[in-house]
C-alpha cells in the first residue's frame, strides 16, 4: 500500500535528501512511524504467527511507542501507567537529557515488537536504517545516544510487564481435545489444523476486567433435524448464500479474508500463502486514517496503541467464549448433514465458530479508532491490492466493521448469529476502552 513502505523506503531516504540538520522533517513524520508498523506486521506475517499471538506483538510494540510520547509531551498525552491491568510503572527520562521523542518513540517500539514474542533482531536492520537517517540528517551525536538510551529503558519496562499476561504458561498448556459429538467444532480440510489457541481467554486483559467481562449468551442450540429450529435456519442460510454469492458478495468476502496461512492443495503439492491477520489489516487502516485526517505524530502513536489494545483485548474475550461453547463451523455440519464435499467460499479457519473473532475485534477496533480520528472519516483501504484484491472505500471506520461482520457470513466461515452477536460484544469491549483510558488530555 502507498504509506507502508518496507525498509527500502527509509534507506531510500538516506540517498535522496542531502540537506541536514533537518532530522525533524524526517523522523517526526507520521508515516514514519506507519511504515514503521507496517515493518512489523511484515515480520509478524512472515513468522506464521495466529491472530491472536499477532495482536500480542502489536499490543505492547504499541504502547510502548505512545509511553515514549507521553513522557516527552506530559502536557498532551497521559501516561497508560495505572490504566493498563498490571502495568505499574515505566522508565522515565532522566532530567536535562536531550532526548528525540519522535526518534525514541519509534525505537521503542521496534525493541519490543521484535522482542514480544520472536527473538530480538528480526528488526535489527530496519532499526540501523533509521540510527543512520538520524546521523545523516544531523540530529547531534549526544541526542541520538540519550534518545537511543531511553528507547531500549521504555522497552525493558514494557517487556518486564508482559511477562505476567499469562503467555508463557499457556504455551504448556494441555490442547483442545477433540471428540465426536456432532455440536463441537473438529479440525476441517484441507489441513485439519488443530485448535488454535484453546487457553487465549486465560491472558491477562489490558483494559477489560477479565474475560468474562461480558456475559456472552449461548448460540442456538444445535438441532439439524427440526427445520423450524433457529439453528436449522441459520444452517440453511449459510449454504444458500455461499451457493449463490453475487460479485460484490465474494469481494466483501475476499477482502476481509486475512487468512495468515491458508492451505492450498493442488495434486500431492502443499504450500502456504501468507497475508496480513486481521489485527495486520486493522493496523494498516490506522495508517491510511490517520494519513486521511491528517494526524501529527503523537495523534497517529496515540491512534495505534488505543485501537492495539482494542485489538489485544478483543481477541481475549472472543477466544475465551470460543473455547466455552467449542462450537462446530458451518462447513463440518453443511457436509455432514446437508450436501457432501460441501465447502464455503473462504478457507475455515482452525478454531470453534462461536464467537466470530474478526467481527469482534473489528467492531472493537472501529470504536477505538473513531475515539481518537473522529466519526465520519471516509476512507479507501488500500491493504489488500499487495494480494491482488482491487480496493474497498468505507464512510467511516464502523462502517468498515460492519462491512467485516457481513464478509465472515458471505465467506461462509460463520452462521449469521455468530457475526451480529460478536459485533455487538466487539463493541461493548471497544466502549469499554474509550471509556476507560485516558489519553490525549
């Protein structure tokens, strides 16, 4: 997309301005920072890393590029310290140091995006691009190494703090035990994955109180037989639209896939295709809206780390009711009970149908985001051309997650309930977090 540009846009920076002392001009850049994100995501992409481990990385990366800017502009942001479950302090600049904010900002969150989760030094070479832009374009030696210094302090605060979300403990945790029953989910073709994640709903929440923040209902009861029942209905509605999708349909449908591994199988040949998850994509939208309206940097630091923890906090209380209902997806019960080698027109991701998490986090996100960018901001999403699939405009970021809800249902993947239901819990948990976080002053 034309914001997210890969480390080549920065080096190219290096070769094409002369000028110096103008390292305000280029490090203070929003899109900077968004292509910086966009660096992220592409090594989160290339790491096979699921959704919900993928809004992990953005989660914290993004705090702690806003921790740096909230300590630099204490008059504009407020510090999450005491907002964020567990998050009691964070390193502090030390008086009198000539610290580049904007430059630590970025660094910071590098340190920890590469650190959360994979071992440190995927960005490495990225982070020496942006050092040699910093001396290139004249910031002073001292600066650099103070703003370098309080980069990696921020960094470790918020590295210390992650280690208690319950992360670690959960990769020992037992897996999802699969069983026969004809309402419970089962692994589905082509690559009969195991469930993804079945303990997410144990990770400590960033702003929620816990999972079970919010009492989810249960779906409607599994029933194949009675045609009247709400679950024969719903099952019905799913095969005939997926049988007859218009135009528009498969490209809601396409668009909104954010497959990170789909399978393909061609004769006794296998391979992975990667893209963008969906907290990837939301990320980038943050970019293009924040590029749309025109947001200085502390507003677009500010804009990914509010709609990251709705992203982070999202993805908690949708895999905590996945995993209580365990439900069946749509193509498993379609074939077995309606029409064999029935199949729905995106692949089915590895997890239960109950909730849909892409509608969850997408209304979440869209709530977040309007809070700090505003209602109203109509915009073109751009992320999805890389993969071949032509543009989609919205008229606002609600908008776009409605449009998400909708494309899980025409993708076939979930029953309509479960993309009116999830949105609607997807919401409370982003009013929950404009509510409850203070920001901008």
């Amino acid at each position: 997309m034309k914001r997210c540009l890969s480390i080549m846009a920065v080096t190219t920076l290096l070769f094409t301005s002369c000028k110096k002392n103008d390292y305000k001009k280029i490090l203070h850049d929003p899109t900077l920072y968004s292509r910086t994100v966009f660096e992220l995501n592409g090594v989160v992409m290339g790491n096979n890393f699921s959704p919900p481990v993928a809004s992990r990385n953005y989660a914290y990366a993004s705090i702690a590029g806003y921790e740096v800017i909230a300590a630099g502009y204490p008059a504009k942001y407020k510090s999450l310290v005491g907002q964020l479950n567990g998050f009691k302090s964070v390193a502090q600049p030390a008086a009198g140091d000539s610290i580049d904010y904007e430059y630590a900002s970025i660094l910071a969150f590098c340190n920890v995006g590469q650190a959360v989760t994979f071992p440190e030094g995927s960005l490495k070479d990225y982070t020496d691009s942006l050092h040699q832009l910093a001396v290139t374009h004249g910031m002073a030696a001292d600066m650099i190494d103070k703003s370098e210094k309080y980069a990696k302090e921020v960094a470790s605060s918020i590295l210390k703090w992650s280690k208690g979300d319950k992360y670690l403990q959960t990769r020992s945790a037992p897996k999802f035990a699969v069983n026969d029953s004809s309402w419970r989910w089962i692994p589905t073709p082509p690559g009969y994955f195991e469930a993804v994640e079945p303990h997410w709903g144990e990770i400590r929440t960033l702003v929620m109180q816990n999972a079970q923040e919010y009492s989810v209902p249960p779906p409607p009861q599994f029933n194949v037989t009675d045609k009247n029942s709400t679950y024969y209905k719903d099952m019905m509605l799913s095969k005939n639209t997926i049988d007859s999708l218009t135009d528009e349909q498969t490209h809601i449908a396409d668009f909104w896939d954010d497959n990170p591994q789909k399978m393909n199988v061609s004769g006794h040949v296998m391979f992975i295709t990667k893209k963008f998850s969906p907290p990837g994509h939301w990320l980038s939208i943050v970019g293009i809206g924040a590029e749309k309206v025109n947001a200085d940097f502390g507003t677009t630091v500010c804009a990914y780390a509010k709609t990251a923890i709705a992203l982070f906090d999202g993805f908690i209380e949708s895999w905590a009711a996945k995993y209580k209902y365990k439900t069946v997806r749509p193509e498993t019960v379609i074939d077995k009970y309606i029409g064999r080698d029935w199949r729905p027109h995106l692949q089915t991701p590895p997890f239960p149908e109950y909730t849909c998490g892409h509608c969850t986090i997408s209304a979440a996100a869209a709530e977040a985001l309007t809070s700090v960018l505003g209602d109203n901001v109509a915009f073109t999403d751009t992320s999805e051309l890389a993969y071949g699939i032509k543009n989609m405009s919205f008229k606002s970021f609600r908008d776009a997650a409605q449009v998400t809800a909708t494309s899980r249902f025409y993708g076939g993947i979930h029953f309509h309930n479960s993309c009116v239901v999830s949105s609607r819990f997807g919401t409370a948990v982003g009013d929950t977090i404009v509510a409850k976080l203070v920001m901008k002053k």
